[in-house]
C-alpha cells in the first residue's frame, strides 16, 4: 500500500498544509471562474454556462468551509481519484456544440433544475462535512442520504447527463464517462475508509444502495 511520506509533516503541521490545499483549490476554481464568465458572452448556452458556473463555486465554497477529519485516507490513488473526480468536470465546454434532441431541451433543462435542487439539498445535509479526499467528519444519515449513500454524486450524474444532452460534443462525453468512472471509484474509496467507523456500518446495513434505490 502506498501512502504519503508527506503526512508525517502533514500531522506535524495541519494547518499549514490545509492552507496550502485552500490557496491551490481556490487558484483552480478562480481560473475556472474567469473562463466561465469568458463563455457567458455564447448567449445560446447562457443556462447552461451559469449552471456549470453556480455548481463548481458551490463545490469549491463547501470545500474551503470544511470541517477538520477525524481521519483522512493516506491512500495515493484515493488522492488521486477524488481530485480528478472533482475537477474533471471543469473541462466542459459548450462552445461549437449543439443539443441531441432540439425538440426536448425545455424538457432537459426541467430535468438539471430538479438536479440542482436536489443537490441543494443534499448539501444542506452534508453541510461543513463536505470534502474532496476521503475522510471521516461525521456520518451523515438524514435528508436524502437516507435514500441513498451517495445522493450528491447521483444528482450531479443526474445534472451532466442532462449537460450532455443539450450541449453534445465528443470532448464533454469523454469528461463524462471519465467522471462517471472517477466518481465510482471515489465512492468505493470513501466506503472502504468509513466503513472502519461502525456507525456507518450501521448505517450502511439500513440504506443499501449508494446512487440509485433498487439498482445500484
């Protein structure tokens, strides 16, 4: 097992390192901010672009406000995965590209609102224990993650679907299936570090399902 050399200076000095992962996380959401205000300017993606732009900061906002772990994964390839996994999916782009099924965008754009509000809520039920790399800051089991384990990643797949289907291109499919892949993967490493919590063991015995209720 791999892990990092750098949490033994880690454990010597937190707060230097959660300062310096706060200045890199805000730096990335900064550069993505100037170019999302850049493509505000494609009236026609207009939606699209202040959706993307209103996620990402909502992602970026909870991270930096978020409360300290009581254990955090050492595991170089959970690192990896959930920051890939976060910030893929700012290599969208809705220039040049156009919707699969004209007739159907009202419809698609009903589908990412319902998303977005199901994301808020999700959110307001996670609250400070929002994080990027996997780690313990308090199980959560109310709201919707009473339906299932991981409902902010199903409404944000939710959301990139709909993405998708009103702004097609082979770029933002192949972001798409890298985040669905990135995004299972980091759920599987959250899980394999908190089932070592027995509450969410428990808990994980009461709600079955970790995106979807009867599938998967």
């Amino acid at each position: 097992m791999l892990k990092f050399s750098a949490f033994k200076i880690w454990t010597k000095y937190p707060h230097f390192w959660r300062w310096f992962v706060n200045i890199l996380v805000a730096s990335v959401w900064g550069y993505y901010a100037y170019k999302g205000l850049m493509n505000l300017s494609t009236k026609s993606y207009l939606g699209l672009n202040i959706a993307m732009l209103l996620r990402n900061t909502s992602l970026t906002l909870l991270f930096l406000l978020r409360r300290p772990s009581r254990l955090t994964s050492q595991r170089l390839r959970d690192w990896f995965v959930a920051i890939a996994g976060t910030f893929i999916t700012y290599l969208y782009t809705t220039r040049g590209n156009k919707p699969i099924f004209p007739s159907l965008v009202p419809t698609v754009y009903v589908v990412m609102v319902t998303a977005a509000f199901l994301s808020a809520i999700a959110v307001v039920s996670l609250g400070r224990s929002f994080g990027i790399v996997p780690a313990n800051r308090g199980i959560k089991t109310k709201g919707l993650y009473a339906v299932v384990r991981h409902p902010i990643y199903s409404v944000y797949i939710m959301h990139d679907i709909g993405w998708n289907l009103n702004c097609f291109s082979g770029l933002n499919v192949c972001v798409f299936l890298l985040y669905c892949l990135l995004t299972y993967g980091r759920a599987k490493c959250e899980e394999r570090l908190l089932r070592q919590d027995p509450a969410y063991q428990e808990y994980a015995l009461k709600t079955r399902y970790m995106f979807l209720p009867g599938i998967i």
